[in-house]
C-alpha cells in the first residue's frame, strides 16, 4: 500500500514539491553560507517525494543528545529558513493539499502535505525515519516519562 500511495504522490504533485525543495538547496548550496540548509533541503526533499511509509523527528529525539541543529544555533537556522525560504514551501505544501483536498481519494495527500507544511517551516534538527522506528521512539519516550513521574 505504501509503494502504490508514493507512486501516485509522486505523479499527482510530489515530484513538484520535491523539486521545490532541491531548488531551494541549490540556492543555499551555492551561497556558501547556506550550505547548513542544503543538506536540509535534501534530505526533506528526498522525503517529499516518497512521504508514505516514512516521518520526520527530531534528531534529539533519535541519537538522545543535542547537536548543532538541535540547540541554539538550530533555532537560529531554524528563524533564517523560515524567513527566506521556510514561509514559501508552506505556502506551497498549503495549496496543494487545497488541491488534493476536493476529492475524496486526495485526503491523505492533502493531510501528508499539511504534514510537510509543518515541517517546512523549521526543518534543521529534523531527519527522516521509517514510521516504525519513529513509533518506537515515542513509546521509548512514553515509558521514560512514565518512570519518571
């Protein structure tokens, strides 16, 4: 079910999107100093185009330590991006999940773009794992704030 729901994203407006997203890496790419969000923009993108089957976490959540993307100067990217490109790739997750929304069968498209809107807005700190892996890290999570209370 996966595979037939990433190839008919793929065909019907994932590949758009996840073009916008190379376009922007590219742009961060070639001013050097973007070269953070490059990889950002890459590895969302990847996830752009194949979304089913796979979630975006928090690489705090994942390696359980803070890292350059996860601590302030994360947050600080995290602004940047949201100002110069961030603002943009919601606007375009936004619409085409109006888009997917006017048919019955394009509402797990839209909602899977409402996701990726979300995302876009503060994408450093963040990776890409298969659902599985992300389920059990919230149940980790569960049962470690559960012990502590």
């Amino acid at each position: 079910m996966r595979l037939l729901g990433n190839i008919v994203w793929f065909l019907f407006g994932g590949v758009f999107m996840g073009l916008s997203w190379w376009f922007f890496g590219l742009i961060a790419l070639i001013s050097i100093v973007g070269i953070p969000w490059a990889k950002a923009c890459f590895v969302i993108g990847q996830f752009t185009f194949f979304p089913f089957g796979k979630e975006a976490i928090s690489r705090k959540s994942l390696h359980r330590k803070e890292d350059v993307g996860t601590g302030t100067w994360g947050l600080v990217g995290n602004i940047l991006w949201f100002l110069f490109a961030g603002f943009w790739l919601a606007i375009g997750h936004i619409m085409s999940a109006f888009a997917c929304a006017i048919t019955v069968i394009g509402i797990p498209f839209a909602i899977q773009h409402l996701k990726l809107a979300v995302i876009s807005l503060a994408p450093i700190g963040m990776t890409v794992v298969d659902k599985e892996v992300a389920a059990l890290l919230r149940e980790q999570e569960a049962q470690a704030f559960a012990k502590n209370r």
